[in-house]
C-alpha cells in the first residue's frame, strides 16, 4: 500500500466523489466542509446532483470551472416555473451544463449592469 500512496501522490484520480457533510438535501456553497473545498479548489468539473442541492439552492450558482447540474424534480409547481406549464411534469429530469467561459461571461455581464 505504501507503493500505491507514492503513486497516488504523483497520478491523483481523475474522479472524486465527496460528501457535502450535510443531512440536508440543500446545499449551501458557502458552508462547506474543508474536504470539499480542497479537492474541489482545482477541479475541472463539478457535478452537483439532486433536487435540493442543484435546484432549490445552486440552479443560479457560478462556480470557477465547469458545472454539471442533474436534478429530478419531484414538485409539480418547481417542473412548470422551470420547463414550463406545457412541458413541466412531475418527475421531469433537469440538466444543466455551464462551461466555465459562459458562467464567467454571464457574471461579466451583471457586475457589468451593476447586479449582483
């Protein structure tokens, strides 16, 4: 194992899974454990999966590298306000992908209006 720790310091993972510490299904970005901060510093891709935690809380977020959003939405008024009244459903899928360009333009642009 002492091998593989060497290795891993030199070749870390191209993918982690990391809890947010939370009981919650929201997730609160400017509340999170040290863990998640660290390894999420230099990340190419974020995915934020879940109803609470990539709708209810972070559909709007801007984060520093590219975003993947994935929620199944089990609120009939939450499928229409975001589909649409014809095409929200209950048990709709969102996804929502932001490249780090677009999110970076689109903040650009309400700093530039004088929004938040």
């Amino acid at each position: 194992v002492p091998m593989a720790r060497e290795w891993l310091a030199d070749y870390p993972p191209p993918l982690y899974v990391v809890d947010n510490g939370s009981g919650s299904p929201c997730l609160d970005l400017r509340r999170v454990p040290v863990d998640l901060s660290e390894c999420a510093k230099h990340a190419d891709l974020v995915v934020i999966e879940g109803m609470g935690r990539s709708v209810h809380t972070n559909f709007d977020a801007k984060l520093k590298c590219d975003v993947l959003k994935i929620a199944l939405l089990k609120n009939l008024r939450l499928a229409q306000r975001l589909l649409g009244e014809e095409v929200g459903k209950m048990f709709s899928c969102v996804v929502k992908f932001e490249e780090r360009e677009q999110q970076q333009q689109q903040q650009s642009k309400v700093q530039q209006s004088g929004g938040d």
